[in-house]
C-alpha cells in the first residue's frame, strides 16, 4: 500500500519549489490534495502533474498571510472528502536587506507569510483533526532560525518563531492525536535561490559538508516521513536537512 492511500494532505506554496516536489512525491504515495499557493497559473500546472498521477486534486489560488485563504482550503477539503490529515506549513519569502538598511515592509512581509501564515495554516487545519483525534502538521523553519544569516533578521525571525511554535504546539495537541513536527532545510537549489549571485552560490556550496546545495526532493522527503506513520512517535522536533552545514 502507498504511504498516505485514502489520507488528505493540505500543502502551501505548491506552485514551484519545494512544495511542488511535496506535490508530486504525496501525489505517487497515494495522497488527496489541496494545494494552496498565491500563484495561480503554476499551481493549476502542478496540480495537472498530480492528477497524472493518479491523485484526487483541489488547486486553492490564494495568500497563505490571509486566514480567508486557509479557511477556504480547509472548507475544500472537508466538502469533497470529509476530513483533513496532514498539513505541510511550506510556503515561504526572503526580502533581504542588512539590519540598518531594513525597511519595516520588508520586515512585515516576511513575518506576515513565514510565520502568521503558518500560524492561520494551522489554526485552520486543527478542527478537523482534533474532531478526528489524529492528524500530522509539519511547518517549515530553516537553519537560518537555528543559526541567524547575515542580511535576514525577519526571516531569521519567523523560521526561529516556527520552531517555537511547533514546540507549543507539540505539548498542546499531543494529547489529543496531533503531532507536530518541523524541518529546518539548509541552502536548496528553488526559484528561490536562483537569484543568488554565482559566486554567493559557490560559496555556499562550499560550507556544505556534502559539497552540494539540496534539492527540492531532499525536503519533500522529510516532510513525507515526518506525516507518515513511519513517524508515529516522534513530535516536537526540528529535523535539519542541511547537508551537514551545521556540523
């Protein structure tokens, strides 16, 4: 049997990166999906490659900073299969800038997608998986919450705020069938760090014991055991998958 055959999965920023390689990967295991994600066109397209594959698909175009969105995907979810299972809290932004050049913006943007959006994702998702007595959240921090990064004060704020609240949560919902999980990936090779500059990119690779950056499918096979059964008795932890760069 397929690791998530007949389980719901709700995932953010699915339109490219990391989260539609979680996309695909829960689509071949057998999941039903809601992908949420604020870029529509590229959303639809991911959600046509899960479907490729089999899976029962609902594309949910929408800011995962707007608790109408999360409500949305939720309400989704619960009218076309009556339940939700596993949330994976993966959308995410970078506007970088040193600390004395940071606009306040800048600093709120982040905030406002990085971390109240996981916030709303998983205040939205926790109804229906406490009326079930089981469910599996993984929200998505970084190393750079772990170790701060020059030039990220917001981001290294949300991603550490992601950690503190996955912990909260873990005591909270743990008596009551929910485990809460997150992963802390390192530097991964998305749209995202596409725009580093060459040199910035060797460098990073360079301080990775494993001499490369991650691939999208690195994290999306995380987050896959930390929803799966396989990860039945582990909450509250931060999983680094880094390469080693913390070492």
């Amino acid at each position: 049997m397929k690791r998530f055959t007949d389980r719901v999965a709700l995932i953010s920023g699915a339109a490219q990166g990391i989260g539609e390689a979680t996309a695909l990967l829960f689509a071949a295991q057998g999941a039903r999906l809601v992908l949420l994600d604020l870029h529509a066109e590229s959303l639809a397209r991911v959600a046509e490659g899960c479907a490729a594959q089999g899976a029962d698909v609902i594309a949910q175009p929408g800011s995962v900073a707007e608790r109408s969105a999360w409500d949305a995907a939720v309400a989704a979810a619960l009218a076309r299969w009556q339940r939700l299972d596993i949330l994976i809290n993966n959308a995410g932004i970078t506007r970088d800038a040193r600390f004395e050049h940071m606009g306040v913006e800048q600093f709120d943007a982040v905030i406002d997608v990085n971390l109240r959006g996981v916030f709303h994702g998983a205040q939205a998702a926790l109804q229906p998986m406490l009326a079930a007595g089981r469910g599996a959240i993984v929200n998505t921090s970084s190393v750079v919450g772990l170790h701060g990064n020059f030039g990220q004060t917001n981001y290294a704020a949300a991603k550490a705020g992601v950690i503190g609240m996955t912990k909260t949560w873990a005591r909270e919902f743990g008596p009551r069938g929910i485990r809460v999980n997150a992963v802390a990936p390192g530097f991964i090779a998305t749209p995202m760090t596409a725009a580093v500059p060459a040199k910035v990119t060797e460098k990073m690779t360079a301080a990775v014991p494993l001499q490369r950056l991650g691939a999208p499918e690195d994290i999306a096979n995380a987050y896959a055991f930390l929803a799966s059964d396989e990860a039945a008795y582990i909450t509250g932890t931060v999983l680094e998958v880094s390469g080693g760069l913390s070492m």
